[in-house]
C-alpha cells in the first residue's frame, strides 16, 4: 500500500510570537498547570518569578520590605527596590530577551539570568499590570493575556521607589484554579530564611528571620525530637543547618541563589558525598552511608555565577562548577564540609558524642532489620505475580523523562466496588489504583518492622517503591480514596498515620491527596449536576427547579463506571494533606492515635456533625464512635 504523501512547503512553516509560543507551550516556561492544589503548579510558578525579580533587588542592595496581597484569583506584588527603568517597562515584561539580568555586572548572583519570568506570568494572565516608580517619576503598563492594552506617558509620582505587579492568571489556561495560602507561606518563610534582615507582609502578616536556615531547620523539626543543637555553617556564598532526630528518612532543603531547588541537583549531591566523607574521616571509622544519613534534617544554600538548571521552573542544579573560573561545585562544597564540620565537631564533643550514638543507633536497626526485609521483599514480589492488589499505570514518576510524568497518580482504595470502578475509569496511562483489604493497622508507636511484617504495609510499600527513600517513589500523587463516612474516614486517619509515622517526606513534600467525590447528584430530563457539599445540592435543586431528581451517593461503589471517569478526569477534586508550620507529628500523632484522651473526646464532640438524612444505623454507629474512639 503505497504511503500518503504529507505536503511540505513554505505554509507549514509557522512563525509564533513571544505570548503565542508560551500561551502554545506553557510547560517551557512554568511547568505543569494544574489548578493549585499541589504546591508545584504553574499558578505558584507565577508567583515565584514576580517575587524572584524583588529578592534579586534585595540581594543587590535595594529595598527590605515586599508587600504580597493574595485573593482568590488576583495576585499583587510591590517592592522597594530600584524601580524599572521607565522608558523600558513595557519590554521588561513583553518583550523575551530583554532585561537587565544580561548585564552580568547589574545581577552577579541572580535567581534567573534568561529575563523570561515576567514575559510568561504576562502572557499567562487574562489581565496584568506593572507599575514602576524611580526618582518620583512613575509608568504604569496593563496588558490582557500578553496583549498591550493601555500604556500611560512618564508622570509624576509621590511614592516610594520599587516595582508594583498585579495580575489574574488567566482560566482559559488554568482551569478552576484557587491558591492555597499555606503554599505561599511555605514559599515566604523560604525566601526569608535565605535573606536574613527581609522583610515580607503576605495579607498582613509579616515574615522575617534573623538567623537563616538554623531558622529554617528549627520551624521544621520538632526540638524534642532532635538528638544534638542545630549545626549552622556559614561562610563565602554558602550556608549549611545539620541536625538528627528520631523519624524515619532523610530530609534536605537545597537553595541556589535563593531558588528552592526541590528535585536537589549537583549542590545537594555534592552536600550528601561531603558529610559522609567528613564524619567518616572524623570518627575513623567506614560507617554505612545510609547509616550516617538516617533521620538527618540538613539544609544548603549557596550562591553561584550563572547557574544552570534543568528546566526553566528552576528546580534542579545541572551546573557542575561555581561560576566559570571557579571550582567545581564537588570541590567547593566538600572543601567547606571539611573544614567547618571538622572543626564544628572538634569544637563541640557533646555534639560529636550525640551524632555517633544517632549513626551506631541506625547501624544496628539496619542489621536487626535485614533479614525482615529480606523475607518481606521475597513475599513482595510473590505477591505481586499472583494477586490484584495493584493494577500499575503504564508511565511512571520515577522515569524522569517525559511529558506526562508529573500526571502519575496512584489511587489507594479499599474494597472490590470502588476498586472496580476506578479502575474501569481511569487512565491506564498515568492512573495506577491500590486495594486494601479491609481497614489498615494503627501503626502508631510501632516501629518500622512492621512495615515489613504486615502484608498490607509492606504491599503498598514496595507499590509506591519507598522503601529507601523518595528517589524512587513511582506516582507523582498518591490519592487516598474512600467513602465519606465513618468507616471511610476511619481508613484515611490510618493511611496517614502510616504516611507520617513511617514515610513523612511524601507529605513534607506535597505527595498526599484526598479525593473529593460527590456526595450528590440533581438531575432531570434534561441535565444533571454533581455536588460535593449540601450547599451545592441547593444550589442545584433551585436551578433546576420542578422537583429534580436526587441520589445520596453512599460509597464508591455506587458510582458508575461511566460517571467516575468525570470525577477522575481533568475537573479531578483533590485536597492536599499538608502539614501547618506548626505542626509536631509526634503531638499529632499522639492526639489522634494514641490513648484515649479527654482532649481528643472533647475535640471529637466538638467536631462532630451528622447529617440530616443520615439513617438511624448510622447515627448509632456514629454515637459509638464519640464514646469509644477508633484508633
């Protein structure tokens, strides 16, 4: 059969515009889209570069304070720093190539060096303003989705020198998006840890620290959990915090150039290879790796000439030196280990004495633990042969290449119905679904050797690929899915008290959802609306109006094939498990799980609410669950 002959000429070839090329291509440019629950979408992304272009005017010396304003769909940013030069506004923010970051000598050390960030937060926003202010002059430029829309002359002006940007991410693109405040405030305390003596308001509230990344690493750990003070090295362009506690894994914070790199990158390798040559060294003793770097808590910062990263959301270090007539960053970084840690313990042997306890601690959990984990792996992959515990997606999180990587999903359910249904529905591609088989252990207090003695424990385990670590963590999400009711709310406490005893990470690091099904659906003869809360059921019926039809959805299982494929699909509902800032897992997990406590029956009493249709089992069942709480 002979081939189709494609045409081939001067037509196919396409010339794009600056806002038609990152409108056309968005991932170049911010990531992934998403709708803002995960703190890696591209809304976030948009956020980031504004705010990336006011702490490159601190570091340069320029203004101590931002003021940020977040609502639900509009963002304004204003600093005090230089201000755009006026008569270049307009082509700061819409014209690619065009910035002063090409001027080494303006911004040496600079977040971003590529002038893109603003040009795609423009091109990307049903509507965006830029307002400058230099020496009592002032220009103001708005724009619609890229578009130059009203530009005003070079005026007077009585306000402070800096830079006012205001914009609305544009929904055509970003598809019932909202912003999660606690992404952002992550996202603060992140900039003011690295820039001591900032000063950034978020809706009124101020964040500031004094100490950097000893400040960081004290927010995140819980002090009676740590095992020695915090470590703080500072010296030419890098700082470092070091501590230990008693949970399971290991966490780090990388920064360049103020960029919080969450995928890592050559500073942070380079940071892991020097800590275990340096405490090797000063004990003198081979100690195992992952013996050394059990339950660490350490963060790095440090500031290099034209960084490269892996893509332009800037979350991964490629650059193999600190600029280009400086040395490695292998060199550079285990050079500063060497000495100041050395000395550091040197200094401090109660430290030192602590640290060594922590390392022959995890060295012997390890050998207590490998035969378990041998016989735990061998029925692991037995198990995996013969059951259905698992039907796997095709793409996964871990191959690191790819476009739909950061799709992956895992649904962890329980019972053959919803199992079933999801699994008739979903993407084959991207979605993977986990079934349980009835409701999971309380594994709180327990050690991680019952990771590996419970089957269900150690199934899911080796599904998501953690044993050792999130390197190899295979979904990008992993979406906790049961009923609304007691039982299915008993389910999701206990997967997460799993989650945060035993993998914290996966969600320190936004890997956690809980899927929003509907709890109602109105219909007539004509349309059917799905609702999710009581106040969308009435929203519905009054729409509808003439006595619509109404089903209670009571489980998964009930809700077809068909109608699951909607609710999984693009306009997905998921709610992200995110732990405040104050938050002590030890104390959380201790109110909820632990002995029964005045306080939690108290809390449980207060909390409690019962729908007026509920059945009057279930109200029974209910009742008990107030005067002896599941744990």
């Amino acid at each position: 059969m002979a081939e189709r002959q494609v045409a081939y000429t001067e037509d196919n070839i396409k010339s794009l515009d600056w806002k038609e090329h990152i409108r056309l291509r968005p991932g170049m440019y911010i990531g992934k889209l998403g709708d803002g629950s995960a703190a890696d979408d591209g809304i976030y992304v948009l956020v980031k570069e504004v705010i990336d272009n006011c702490i490159d005017e601190y570091v340069m010396g320029f203004g101590k304070n931002i003021d940020i304003k977040v609502t639900e769909h509009r963002v304004e940013v204003r600093d005090y720093g230089r201000g755009i030069p006026l008569g270049k506004v307009v082509e700061c923010v819409s014209k690619i190539n065009t910035g002063g970051k090409y001027d080494s000598q303006a911004f040496q050390k600079s977040v971003g060096l590529n002038g893109v960030g603003t040009k795609a937060v423009n091109a990307l926003s049903k509507y965006f303003k830029v307002q400058s202010i230099r020496d009592k002059k002032a220009k103001i430029a708005e724009f619609e989705r890229g578009d130059l829309i009203k530009e005003s002359k070079i005026v007077d002006a009585s306000g402070r020198n800096g830079t006012l940007v205001i914009f609305e991410p544009d929904r055509e693109m970003f598809k019932n998006f909202h912003f999660i405040p606690e992404y952002i405030e992550e996202m603060i305390w992140n900039y003011v840890f690295l820039n001591s003596g900032l000063t950034i308001t978020f809706n009124g509230r101020k964040f500031h620290s004094d100490k950097g990344l000893y400040d960081l690493l004290a927010k995140k750990t819980d002090p009676e959990s740590l095992r020695y003070p915090i470590i703080h090295l500072k010296g030419k362009d890098i700082e470092v915090a070091i501590t230990h506690n008693n949970l399971y894994g290991e966490e780090y914070y990388s920064f360049v150039n103020g960029q919080y790199t969450t995928q890592g990158g050559t500073h942070l390798a380079a940071f892991r290879e020097a800590y275990v040559r340096t405490v090797r060294e000063f004990y003198g003793k081979n100690f195992e790796a992952s013996d050394i770097r059990a339950s660490i808590v350490a963060a790095i910062s440090v500031r290099i000439m034209e960084p490269v990263f892996e893509s332009q959301t800037k979350t991964k270090l490629g650059s193999q030196s600190v600029g280009p007539e400086g040395p490695t960053m292998r060199t550079f970084i285990n050079d500063f280990i060497k000495k100041e840690l050395d000395n550091y313990l040197h200094r401090n042997p109660e430290t030192a004495d602590a640290l060594l306890k922590r390392i022959l601690q995890s060295e012997r959990e390890r050998k207590d633990m490998a035969g378990i984990k041998k016989l735990a792996n061998e029925r692991a992959k037995k198990a995996n042969l013969h059951n259905k515990k698992l039907r796997d997606c095709r793409i996964h999180y871990d191959d690191k290449k790819g476009d739909r990587r950061e799709e992956t999903m895992i649904f962890i359910t329980e019972g053959d119905s919803a199992s079933g249904s999801i699994t008739k529905s979903r993407d084959v591609q991207t979605q993977a679904v986990f079934s349980l088989r009835g409701k999971p252990l309380n594994s709180y207090g327990l050690t991680k050797k019952i990771v590996y003695e419970n089957e269900e424990f150690n199934l899911l385990q080796h599904a998501l690929n953690i044993e050792d670590g999130l390197d190899g963590l295979r979904y990008r999400k992993i979406i906790i899915a049961t009923d609304a009711d007691v039982d299915g709310m008993h389910i999701r406490l206990l997967l997460l008290t799993f989650f945060l005893q035993f993998f914290p990470d996966l969600i320190r690091h936004g890997h956690v959802f809980i899927l929003e099904t509907p709890l109602f659906r109105v219909r007539n003869k004509k349309e059917t609306i799905y609702c999710y809360s009581e106040e969308e059921k009435q929203a519905a019926i009054e729409k509808l109006g003439s006595k619509p039809e109404i089903t209670r959805f009571k489980g998964l299982g009930e809700i077809s094939p068909n109608e699951f494929k909607g609710f999984i699909g693009e306009d997905i509902r998921l709610e992200p498990v995110i732990l405040s800032e104050d938050t002590s897992i030890k104390s959380l997990l201790s109110f909820f799980m632990g002995k029964n406590t005045p306080d939690r029956q108290e809390f449980i009493i207060d909390n409690l609410k019962i729908e007026k249709d509920v059945v009057e089992e279930e109200e029974i069942k209910v009742t008990r669950e107030v005067k002896e709480p599941a744990v």
